[in-house]
C-alpha cells in the first residue's frame, strides 16, 4: 500500500513539474534566478608578464611605485575597455590609460617608456657585452659591478663627481643645490626631507642612477611638481621601465583650431617660456630640442611641458661649476640610450633667449600660421620672424615676443570654453 502511495505521489509530482517548466514564465523565471548558481562570474585575471613592465630587468628600471596599482587593475590600458581585454604590443614608446584611487571615477593617464623597447635591447645587449664579454646577462648584476656604482654605494650624498659623465642634458650644467633637490624629492623611496641618501637602499641608488642615466623626465615631473606651479603633467609613479603621468595632448594637435583657441595656446606658451627664465628658485630651464610633441594640452585647454628630456637646468643661483672633461668620465652609464657622444656644449653657451628663439621658429610659427586678419597676421609674422632670429641681440628677440604677446591678448575671449581659467577671467575683468 505505502508503495503505491508512493508511485502515485512521485508521478504526481513529475507530472506537475513538467506542465510548469512548459510555461514561459516559469522557464525564464528559472532561468534567471539560476544563472548565477549555474554560471558563476568568473573575474578575468590579466598576466602582464614581468617582461612586459620591465620588471625582469630591474633594478635596472626606473622604479617600482605603481606596480600594485597595474595589478590591482586601478590603472587600465585603453584596449582594456573592448571586449578582448588585451595587453597592448610591448614595442610602442606610450599608451594611453585610465587611472582610479576609488574604482568609480577614472581619469585618462600616459603611461609610456623612457626607451623604445629597441633602444632598451639595444642598451642591454651594449652592457652585456661591454662588461661581461657575453651576448646576454643580468643587467643588475653587470652594472653592479661597475666603478661608478661602487662609489654611489659608499657615497652618502649625491655630488658633482658622482654624475659627470652621464648624457642627460639635465645633468650638463648641475649644482649642488639641484643634486640635493633630487634626493630630497625622488619619489621612488619614502619621503625623509634630507639631503643625505642613509634613506635610500642600494637598489633605491641604481636605479635612480640608471633613470638619471636614460632620460630625466620622470625625475624633473618629480622635483618640479605640477601642485607647486611648474608647468608639468604630475607624475604619478613608474613600475619597471614603464611610468605613469597624467594625460595630455600634443600640441601638434592643435595647429588647424581657430584663431581663438590658437592666440590663447601661443599666450600660454610664452608664459611658460617667461617662467623657464625667470622664477623664484632661480633655475633657468633650457631646450636642446624643441618640436610641437614637447608640449601637451589637458582636456581643460591647459598648456605644459609634456617631454622634459631635452631640458637642461642651470643653477642661476650658485652659477655654473666649472666641469672637468666629460669624456675623462664617460663609461657605461653614458652610453646607455646611444653610442657615446663628444663633448658636450660649454654651458655658457647657452643664450638667456635660447627658448624664445627656438620656440618662435619650430612652434608658434605653425600654430599661428594663417590664423587671423591680413592686418593681423602680418604684425603677427613680423614678430615671429625677429623672434625666431638668433643672429639679433638679446633685446630686439625680447622685445619682438612683448610685441607679438600685446597683438595676441585682446583675441583671447573669456569664456567657458577655456575651462583652466574660467571663471577666474570673468571675474578679473570685474
């Protein structure tokens, strides 16, 4: 008897089963309210490879600060928003990215290479072969080992000695006051405010060596910092040989925009090149190259400085030291981005104008080319063409980048579209 009251209730029940899964509803219903069960989100996991960071090569890299923020995907390369979710080709100089601190607001960031991958294998294959006689080696170890290391490793502040040699233009003219600046604000160890390196471990020290040794534009983004009115991208950290700084776009962008936009750029432009030779600390900051791709323009119109590396700085307040030969110091570490060079320029030959004469002739000429008025456009170019003239004296270029600064202020309007300084211009014009 139980087991056919059994039977009949197991029938019963399937029976019923199946006229309900019949139903639509129910069969969506349950397919909804199953799917997490059955499907569980699996969260993709993206493997950068210490190859691709350059972390394979550290301490021989720029540093290791932003790391945990690449692995904990609060920051993200563009091709990460499409649904291949990929890691871009290791090959290109810069990529562009997305950075967060709370994983709901992103703001668009640079994160690019000091070298192109080229360049840093040829640099290895270079320090391989020129102090281990091999084709490949750890590159750590090798320059390790090398002299001018060694007395970095024993020295407990960075001088004069300790850097001679090395390429980059930051380095041609330096002071004391300027080495103690880079300890004091390297961003790569914790922040102990001295001037003497007892903070800085000895993979802290070849690092900073190696970056000072490749391109200094992370360290002047660092000791220059955009929230103290230098006219950089803020530099938010570097991980291996890759580093990490807000966004901005190349001036070279901007050569076709209207007459408003452009007479409001080349302003900004000449002030930056005015604060470059006149400021409180009494640094003048130099070009040894200058093209549009130097400068960078933020989503507010804001106009900066977007490649450091070709800066050189000189000390106007303790004077130019006078350097021994170059050469007599050159070694590994001044051969590390090309071949080694001749002697470098002396740094009093550096013209005070230097930067006004380069900037009219490469930038603002293609900027303000064929932008405005015939009356216009002709005291325009006048000025343009005495600015850009390096055989006129220092005072004619000044006065002809005043002249070409009054022409262009009465065509820069005030108005919502230049968001860096409205509605600041509303209310001075009060």
């Amino acid at each position: 008897m139980r087991s056919w009251l059994y039977c009949l209730c197991s029938n019963f029940v399937i029976w019923l089963l199946s006229l309900l899964c019949l139903s639509p509803n129910f069969s969506s219903s349950l397919e909804v309210k199953a799917s997490p069960t059955i499907l569980p989100r699996v969260k993709p996991s993206y493997s950068f490879g210490r190859t691709f960071l350059g972390l394979d090569k550290c301490n021989a890299c720029i540093g290791t600060s932003i790391c945990k923020k690449f692995f904990k995907e609060e920051i993200r390369f563009d091709s990460w928003l499409s649904s291949h979710l990929k890691l871009p080709p290791n090959y290109l100089p810069c990529y562009s990215g997305n950075y967060t601190d709370d994983t709901k607001s992103w703001r668009p960031v640079e994160i690019s290479r000091l070298m192109t991958k080229y360049q840093h294998d040829q640099s290895d294959k270079r320090i391989c072969a020129s102090l281990t006689l091999t084709k490949s080696c750890s590159i750590e170890r090798a320059l390790w080992k090398t002299e001018r290391f060694q007395k970095w490793l024993n020295a407990k502040r960075l001088t004069l000695a300790l850097v001679q040699g090395l390429p980059t233009p930051m380095l041609r003219c330096p002071s004391q006051r300027l080495l103690d600046r880079i300890v004091r604000r390297y961003a790569e160890v914790p922040d102990a405010g001295s001037i003497f390196m007892d903070h800085f471990s000895d993979r802290d020290k070849l690092r900073l060596l190696y970056t000072l040794s490749v391109n200094a534009h992370p360290i002047i983004l660092q000791i220059f910092p955009e929230a103290e009115g230098w006219p950089f991208p803020k530099y938010l950290g570097s991980c291996g040989r890759l580093i990490v700084s807000i966004s901005t776009r190349s001036l070279k962008e901007f050569y076709t925009v209207s007459s408003d936009v452009a007479a409001d750029l080349a302003l900004q432009l000449l002030a930056i090149i005015d604060s470059m030779m006149n400021n409180d600390l009494n640094y003048y900051f130099y070009f040894t190259h200058v093209d549009a791709d130097t400068f960078g323009v933020f989503n507010n119109g804001h106009l900066f400085i977007r490649d450091a590396s070709t800066l050189g700085i000189i000390d106007m307040q303790e004077g130019t030291p006078l350097m021994e030969d170059q050469q007599e110091h050159e070694d590994i570490f001044s051969c590390l981005v090309a071949e080694c060079q001749s002697a470098f320029p002396s740094c009093n030959s550096v013209k005070h104008i230097q930067n006004l004469i380069m900037v009219c002739e490469e930038v603002l000429s293609k900027l303000l080319k064929e932008k405005f008025l015939p009356s216009l456009q002709e005291k325009i170019d006048h000025a343009l063409a005495i600015c850009a003239d390096s055989f006129l004296t220092q005072q004619e270029v000044l006065t002809a980048a005043q002249k070409l600064a009054e022409v262009l202020k009465p065509l820069r309007p005030c108005s919502s579209h230049f968001a860096y300084r409205y509605p600041d211009c509303k209310y001075n014009a009060k």
